[in-house]
C-alpha cells in the first residue's frame, strides 16, 4: 500500500471500507485497478477473546464465496465464525412451522453467524497488503463534483481526489447518494430491533432459531462458544423497556418470547436498539458514480440478507467494470454502469419487497392472515422441493451468480481471482 505522500491516481474511488466497501476494493485491487479507499475510522483491530460484537451477519454460501476468492476467509475462521447447520421457524399465534437442514442439500451448513468487525478487519488486512490501493484514513467527505471528464471528490482534510469512477459505499445515510442528488423511497417500520448476546441452558444445535410474533420476529442465532445473537424486532416502545429491563428481568422477558425453546436464559450481555427501516435508491448510477450496499437499499433484517444482497452488488460491479475494461470501454459510463444497475435493481428490489411481505404478513393478528401464513408454513415444510429450493435461494445457489459468488475454481491462488472470460451475471 503506498504512503500518503506517494498518491496514486486511482481510477475507482471508493467512499467507505466496510464489508461491501471493503469487499469490492480487494475484488477491483485484485485484478490490477488502482484504487483509492476513503474510510472515516480504521475498523477495530483487537478485542478480548470472550467478547462478541453486538453487530452480527448471516452469510450466506455466496458471501462465503466471495470472500474465499478474495483471499479473507481462512483469515475471518482465525478470528471466529460461527456455523449454523439449521433452522427452524414457528409462528407464535398457531402450528405453522418449517425446518430447514444443511443434510436435505447435502452441504456442510447452511450459512455462518459472523460478526461484522471480523470481516471489516479481514478486508482491511487484505486492502493493505495490496500495492495498488491507496487507504485515505481518517477522512471524510465534504464535496463531489460530477458532469466533468471525471467526478472529484474534496475531502474534509482539504484534499481532492479524481478518479474514472466514484463507489458510494458507506451505508444507509450515504454522503455519496445525498451529494449526487439521488433520492430514496421507503419508510420507517413500526418496529426497533434489540441486539445482545445471551447464553441460554440448552445447546442451541448449531440452529438458527426464529419465532415470530405479532410485533415482530425473534431470531436467536447461534455462536461457536454456546451463547446466541439475538435479534428481537418489536415495535419501539417495547424495545425501550426491554432495554430498560434489568438482566434477571430481561432474560425471563426473553424465555418467555422464546417459549423456552432453550430453557431458561442463564445470562446476557449488553444490549442495544436500532430502528428498522426500508428504503430504496431511486437510481443506483450516475455518470462517474455507483452505489452499492446500504447506499443503495436497506431491508428489514429479518431474513438477515442486507449485507448479502450488498457482496453481490460489489462483486457484480466488479464483473462490469471487468467487461469494460477487456472492451476499452470507460469504467464511469452511464452504459457501461446501467449494465451493473440492472442486473442488480431488480432482485434487491424483490427481495425488498419479500421481506416486505413477511413482515407485514406475519406482524398482523387478522384471523384470515394468522389461518394463512400457518397454512403456508406446513405446506411448505411438508413439500421437500419447495424447501429444498428455498434453502438453495436463501443460501446463494441458485439464479445467475458474479464470478466472485462461483466456486473457488475461478480463483488461482498465485496470482489473484482469475479474471472471468465471460462477466458471470453481471451482464
């Protein structure tokens, strides 16, 4: 990585190295791109063994993936990854039930629990090994300039940096998506989500647990050590008292809303709450810029695919900005960039519109809803195919995948992910 003082001129500008941030400036430095990273805080790099980050994941098998090809994952095992190899989901308001098992597909498992500083740091180690990357740390953004040759950026600290393309990377308030003029639709849920980590009497079974009820769903997904993440989405004033709860309190709370499905609560950590929103980018590009991630969409997390749908957006730019590059197209086009945007607008937006569903469908005591979605559950788990195949959708599998989503046969560990001869799904 050069210093400061020796900038590069980079030809993609990337605004936030989180996961998704992070993940395409390894893909993008990978293949040869000079990139430059502009990043408000350095990720954390060390923590007391015992300690589990309130902010957790649920990769799926393409997260998995691209994460092996781009060289992190054996690294993200060292610092701790939890496996979950299955899971089962009740309604609390009748019998309605479904089963999922990693041994119906023959896989290993059907997805990891990690938290979110692992893979942020992972990335980061990667990002700084690479020559051609150039980490602008601390900084922010003040200013962006498009309708030039190439969009410029003017950071707080009184630099200016142009590149061929700008990634807005950095999360649901992007400085990048409000400083381009690009608008939103959505709208705030009824619902807070509370975070901890709580170790219950039984073994979880390496199951993600989820049951849902009329303010919302509780996921209790499980760690390597024995405890659980948890994740109660429920609506906000509730959420305030069960973070006002004392420990003793709050996990009798818990037992209950889990109907003792490990026994009793024995302990738990601190506990937070975030509010639940949905919202989606009206356009994803602009001449000279893209966004990806939460700069793009947010979902409701309860399904746990907002950090999946975010890998595949970086590594399906990724693929773009290949096939432009192997046609000497310029990397900022608007035609080049629409290719990134509708391969991606239309599954994030479905699966917006999915979880959507779920959450209204399954937040509602209608009797007919109740009668229904119980009806759905049974149904579904009874029908091998049909569940097989959710898993297989659930867990990245199936549909047209980026290269970097494939298996590792793409990637040559002498000299970096093979670059594709074809741009996967992207176009």
């Amino acid at each position: 990585m050069p210093d400061a003082a020796d900038a590069l001129d980079p030809q993609v500008a990337i605004v936030g190295s989180g996961m998704v941030g992070g993940a395409l400036a390894c893909a993008l430095a990978l293949q040869g791109f000079r990139v430059t990273v502009i990043e408000a805080q350095a990720p954390q790099s060390q923590w007391p063994a015992a300690e589990v980050d309130l902010r957790v994941s649920a990769l799926s098998r393409a997260s998995q993936r691209i994460l092996e090809n781009l060289g992190v994952w054996s690294r993200m095992e060292e610092l701790r990854v939890s496996a979950y190899r299955e899971m089962h989901v009740w309604d609390a308001q009748g019998s309605g039930s479904i089963h999922f098992s990693a041994a119906d597909l023959g896989e290993p498992d059907l997805g990891h629990i990690v938290e979110n500083r692992v893979t942020q740091l992972a990335l980061w180690e990667r990002l700084r090994g690479l020559e051609n990357v150039e980490i602008i740390c601390p900084e922010t953004l003040q200013g962006l300039e498009l309708g030039r040759a190439h969009p410029v950026l003017s950071l707080r600290g009184g630099r200016r940096v142009e590149a061929e393309l700008v990634v807005g990377a950095d999360g649901g308030r992007s400085a990048v998506r409000a400083l381009a003029g690009i608008q939103t639709r959505g709208w705030l849920y009824d619902q807070h989500a509370l975070v901890a980590n709580v170790r219950p009497a039984r073994s979880h079974g390496e199951t993600a647990w989820q049951r849902f009820m009329h303010r919302g769903p509780l996921a209790m997904l499980p760690l390597n050590d024995g405890r659980c993440s948890i994740v109660w989405s429920t609506s906000p004033q509730h959420a305030q008292e069960l973070l006002a709860l004392d420990d003793e309190r709050f996990c009798r709370a818990l037992r209950e809303a889990s109907e003792g499905i490990l026994g009793e609560i024995e302990g738990t950590g601190p506990r937070a709450t975030f509010p639940l929103a949905l919202r989606h980018a009206e356009s994803y590009v602009r001449s000279g810029l893209a966004l990806v991630g939460d700069a793009a969409h947010s979902v409701h997390p309860l399904a746990g695919q907002g950090v999946n749908l975010g890998f595949l957006d970086a590594a399906t730019l990724a693929d773009t900005l290949l096939a432009a590059r192997a046609a000497r197209r310029k990397l900022g086009a608007v035609a080049t960039l629409r290719r990134y945007e509708r391969s991606r607008k239309g599954d994030n937006l479905a699966m917006l519109a999915l979880m959507d569903g779920f959450k209204r469908l399954f937040s509602n005591d209608l009797l007919g809803l109740r009668l229904l979605r119980n009806l759905g559950l049974n149904l579904a788990d009874a029908s091998g195919p049909v569940k097989r195949e959710l898993m297989r959708r659930a867990m990245g599998c199936a549909g047209e995948l980026p290269s970097l989503a494939t298996p590792t046969a793409a990637w040559d560990s002498a000299d970096g992910w093979a670059e594709p001869s074809a741009p996967g799904g992207a176009i």
